[in-house]
C-alpha cells in the first residue's frame, strides 16, 4: 500500500462499494476516489481498485483509459479544461488555448512547472450556450475571452478565491475529485446555477403549455399505447405548425421578449416536475 492509499482510503473504497448492488458499480468513484489521494490514477490504485473489487488489472485499466476524466499522469492543483469542441472555437475557444499555452509556457495536457495549472484542451462540455466555455477542476467559467482566460489563470496562480461563473468557489483539483467519488462537502449550493440561456426552451414549453406524455399514459388504457401516440403525434403536428410560425420572429420573441431577463429556476424546476 502507497503512502497515500491508505487503511482510510480502502474502508471509503468499502462504503462506496455499499452503496451499489454490485460491487463493480462502484469502480467509477473509486478511481474519483483516487484521484483525490494520489492527484491521478496510479499503476498501484488500478491494482487496489481491481483487488477490492475482484476484477483484473486489465479490466480496471480499461475503464481508467476510457473516461478522460480519469488522469494517467500526476494533475497540478488546477486543472483548466478549453472547450475547443466546434461551437466554442468558433466562438474563441480556439485562440484561448493558444493564448494560455502561450502564457504558461506549456501545451496540451501538460503542467506548469511551479505544478499549479494543468492545461488541456476538451470536447464539448454541454455548455454551449455559454460558448466559449473554460472549465477550471469541472466548473464552469463562460463566455471567455482571451484576456479574461489569462486573468483566470493568473489569480490562481497567486492563490485568490476564484468564483465560477455558474458554480462554487474553485478548490483544488483533489477537493474536486473527492466530491465526484461521492463525499460531498459544504460547496454543492454555491453561486448561481443555471442560467437564462439554458433555461429558454423551458420557459418556452411552459408558455405554450407543452408537456412530455406521461410514460405509463398507454398502458393505463389498455390499448397498448396506440391513443398515447396518436396524442403524441397530433400534438407534435401542433407544436411543430406554432413553432413554424415563429420562424419569422426574433428570437427574443419566441423566449417571450426579453432573453436576458432573470428566470425564477425553483419555481420552473418545481412546477416542471409535476
Ligand atoms: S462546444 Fe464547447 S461547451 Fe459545447
């Protein structure tokens, strides 16, 4: 056992493994678990991993190489993540990369030498509505520039609390990854959440009335489903004919006029569950 996998880390390996009905379900945030002791996922973790759970090396390895969010070599205390998927490098993501490799003096998934910033480029980060997006240890930072990535960099550098544009306080990769193995801590409810970008194809829905039919709608009838997807359907024919006809008006008419107005997320998310 390595200095940092300790008894401590083998008895969370067993209370992650209870949580599943199988043991293996819990290989994911085992490998998160690691990373939070190691800052990456060793050659010794993969064999831990595979002797607690009763798989193969190979096996473990195989999962640990899929999943990029699964580092192979040792992660500086933050890691920067580049949308440079299609929509934000045209939107800049592009010469943000360039511009911090440039200005940290290192490339693609590497670390600085003073070990605080890693930086790599990654594919979509389902933030496209804030394109283009930077990632800092998974949290969000949108709309980025060029200049506004650098001061991003360099305040962590110098140690200052950074807030993420929707999300915590920044902590450090380990912290991070701690919370994705499933040991919370006190930051879940930090910061904004979503915001009105994301959030109007809701408003939308909710003011033409749409709704998704209910999953056992059918089967309550009887008929196998038949009268759901007729229903479906001629309610598919409607919205797509409103949504047609609203090809010709700008897209703040469609979000209701005013696409940056604040949108109330706990009474959408509530109202949107029922
Ligand atoms: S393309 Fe960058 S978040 Fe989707």
């Amino acid at each position: 056992m390595s200095a940092q996998i300790t008894e401590g880390t083998l008895a969370e390996m067993r209370e992650l493994i209870a949580r599943y009905p199988e043991p293996q379900s819990a290989l994911l945030p085992m490998l998160h678990l690691l990373q939070s002791v190691e800052g990456y996922v060793t050659a010794e973790g993969i064999e831990t991993c595979a002797a607690v759970l009763g798989l193969t090396a190979a096996e473990v390895s195989a999962v640990a190489t899929f999943y990029t969010m699964y580092k192979r070599r040792p992660v500086g205390t933050y890691y920067v993540g580049v949308c440079t998927n299609t929509l934000c490098a045209v939107m800049g993501g592009d010469v943000i990369f360039d511009r911090l490799k440039d200005h940290l003096g290192v490339g693609n998934d590497e670390t600085t030498d003073d070990g605080v910033i890693t930086l790599e480029h990654v594919e979509c980060n389902a933030a496209c509505d804030y394109a283009p997006v930077v990632m800092v240890n998974w949290e969000f930072f949108d709309n980025q520039t060029p200049e506004s990535a650098v001061q991003l960099v360099d305040d962590l550098r110098a140690g200052q609390t950074v807030q993420a544009t929707r999300g915590a306080r920044v902590c450090t990769w380990r912290e991070a990854e701690r919370v994705l193995a499933g040991f919370p801590d006190d930051r879940a409810d930090e910061g904004p959440a979503a915001g009105p970008a994301t959030l109007a194809g809701l408003k939308l829905a909710r003011e033409r009335g749409w709704k998704a039919p209910a999953p056992d709608a059918g089967r309550a009838t009887g008929d196998g489903g038949a009268a759901t997807k007729v229903g479906a359907a001629e309610q598919a024919d409607t919205t797509r004919a409103e949504s047609e006809s609203k090809l010709d008006e700008s897209p703040a008419d469609v979000v209701g006029g005013k696409t940056d107005e604040p949108i109330d997320v706990d009474k959408h998310s509530g109202e949107g569950s029922s």
